[in-house]
C-alpha cells in the first residue's frame, strides 16, 4: 500500500512531473553545475514535498525520480535518496506556511555577494518589483540538518524578500509555489550581476524608499494579467 494518501495521489504526481521539468529552468539560466542545486515543491492538504534526489545528473532527472518526504525530511516515497538540503527545505515549510517552493542554486553573481556576506542594494527598480527591496544576508550554517533552513526563516520571515544569500554558500528563494521560486532564483541572478557591473563603474544610485514601496506595490498587484496563474514580466 502507498504512503501516500490517497486524496493527495494526484497532487503528488502532477507536482513530480512539474518540478522534474522546472530544473531545466536551472541548466537553462545557467544556475547551476554539474548536479549542485535543487527544487521542492509543498504537497497542498498533507505535510508532505517533491524534492530533487541527492546527486542526479539534471540531465537524468524526470517524474520518476523524484522523491517524497515528509516535512521533517523522512523518505516517503521513491528509490533514491532526498536532496542534501532536504532538512533546509522542509525546515522552511514547517515555519512559513505560505511558501509552495524553495529553490535553491549556487549561481555565480548571487552566490559572490554570499561569499562577501554582502547584501545587494536596492538600486534597480527590478530589485523594488520582485524583491520590495534589498537582498538580505542569512547567517552561515554548515550543510547536514535544518540549520540553513533556520537562518532562511530567521532572514526572510517579515521581510518582503522571496531570496536570502546564506553567507559563504549560496542564495535561496522562495515562492508560492515551486515556479515562482524558480523565477525568483532567475532574477536574483540578474540583479546580482548588474549591480555588480555597476559597482564596477562607481558607487550605484539607492531608491528612495517611498519610490521601493511604490514600485512593489505596483508589481504584486497591478502589474500582468491577474486572471492568469501569474502575472510575470
């Protein structure tokens, strides 16, 4: 008999399939190398998440492969091993209730301004849409148990960022569901590299805040096409 509850059945094979299919997003943005990184994605209704197996080559990964675990990171279902950060991840749905996906990547520009425990300005008006402001730093916390997952929610709970750089290791997203931790770990990227590059000109212009409040208010509620999933740029 299946671990898995009956009335989820469908939720967790749709959910196989989409975050089997969102990790080419990663190759496809170049967030990633070789088989460093991963997607989860929360299980609606059961306290349960479909995440990346440990070591996979992405090119090997589909519905399949992977793997279901509680949200204390316990194997329920598949044949392979759960992803290395499977405790940060479930960590973070255990406490914050309206996260649907955790991303995480090691992609250069973001994973640099974590290197230099730095957080990135707000100094593009991307950043004011996406973020609500600057891209906080997350304490450093060695890899094995949920103590990266207890610094995302230290940094990010209350703040309006959907992405936290864990110093010395790399940046995690969130979203509310595992797409748009994905779309938030692809522009974390970009504003990573261009406010470097303009770093490398001179000292970037900060957004006042009132105009941050403004751009974010803008972009979550007005912005795209509302009857649709989603309304992205």
């Amino acid at each position: 008999m299946s671990a898995i509850p009956a009335a989820v059945r469908a939720d967790v094979d749709r959910l196989k399939a989409e975050v089997a299919a969102l990790h080419s997003e990663l190759t496809r943005w170049g967030l990633v190398v070789w088989t460093a990184g991963n997607i989860s994605a929360r299980v609606p209704g059961a306290d349960l998440m479909v995440i990346k197996p440990s070591g996979v080559s992405y090119d090997e990964l589909d519905a399949q492969k992977m793997v279901v675990t509680d949200l204390h990171g316990k194997l329920v279902e598949g044949e392979l091993s759960p992803s290395s950060d499977t405790a940060a991840h479930a960590y973070v749905y255990r406490h914050m209730p309206e996260v649907g996906g955790v991303v995480h990547t090691h992609s250069a520009y973001a994973t640099a301004w974590a290197a230099r425990g730095e957080e990135i300005p707000c100094v593009l008006t991307m950043m004011g849409d996406e973020f609500g402001g600057p891209i906080p730093v997350g304490p450093f916390a060695i890899i094995g148990d949920d103590s990266i997952g207890r610094g995302i929610v230290e940094t990010l709970r209350g703040s309006r960022s959907t992405a936290v750089l864990m110093r010395n290791h790399g940046p995690f997203t969130i979203g509310k569901d595992a797409r748009a931790a994905v779309k938030s770990a692809v522009l974390l990227e970009e504003v990573a590299r261009t406010v470097h590059l303009a770093r490398e000109l001179g000292e970037p212009l900060p957004i006042e805040q009132h105009h941050v409040d403004a751009l974010y208010e803008r972009y979550q509620n007005v912005y795209g096409q509302h009857d649709s999933q989603e309304g992205e740029r």
